[in-house]
C-alpha cells in the first residue's frame, strides 16, 4: 500500500511540474499583438519590456501577429521575444 501511495505522489508531483505555464517576456523596445492558441484562440497584446506571468501554456502556440514568428510552447521555460521572433 505504501509503495502505491509513493508512486501515485511522484506521477501526481510530475504531471503537476510540467503542465505549469511559461511566463512571456518581451525583450523588445515595441509593443505586439500575439496570439495564444491552445483550446481557443486568444488574442491579445503585451507591452515593450513586459513579462506576462504564466502567459504561455505548456503545449499552446504563441504567434506574434506583426512580424508571424510562431512557436510551440514546451514546458515551463520563458518564452521569450526579441527583436521581432520567439524562441524558448
């Protein structure tokens, strides 16, 4: 009983670790119109110099409208802008 206890918790534990969102950092000196595409599509902005905290969820894409750069959100890791594109 104890080890199935143990072994639930750890899957619990990961499944809770890797479905957490990425923050979304705009490292540039303009603004953009992105969109977040997961269950629905979200359209929406973020600010020169701006983090949007969990902004990005895990397996959602983020395109920035203006300049078409896209990616596909892995993990928790911060997706970052800079100078036009994103990369995580």
């Amino acid at each position: 009983m104890r080890k199935l206890f143990i072994i639930v918790f750890i899957i619990t534990l990961f499944i809770g670790v890797t479905v957490f969102p990425a923050d979304l950092v705009n490292k540039d000196s303009r603004s953009y119109s992105i969109e977040v595409s997961s269950v629905g599509t979200l359209h929406t902005s973020i600010s020169s110099n701006t983090t949007i905290i969990s902004g990005a969820p895990n397996g959602s894409t983020i395109k920035i409208k203006e300049t078409g750069s896209t990616i596909t959100v892995d993990g928790d890791n911060p997706v970052i802008i800079q100078d036009g594109k994103v990369s995580q």
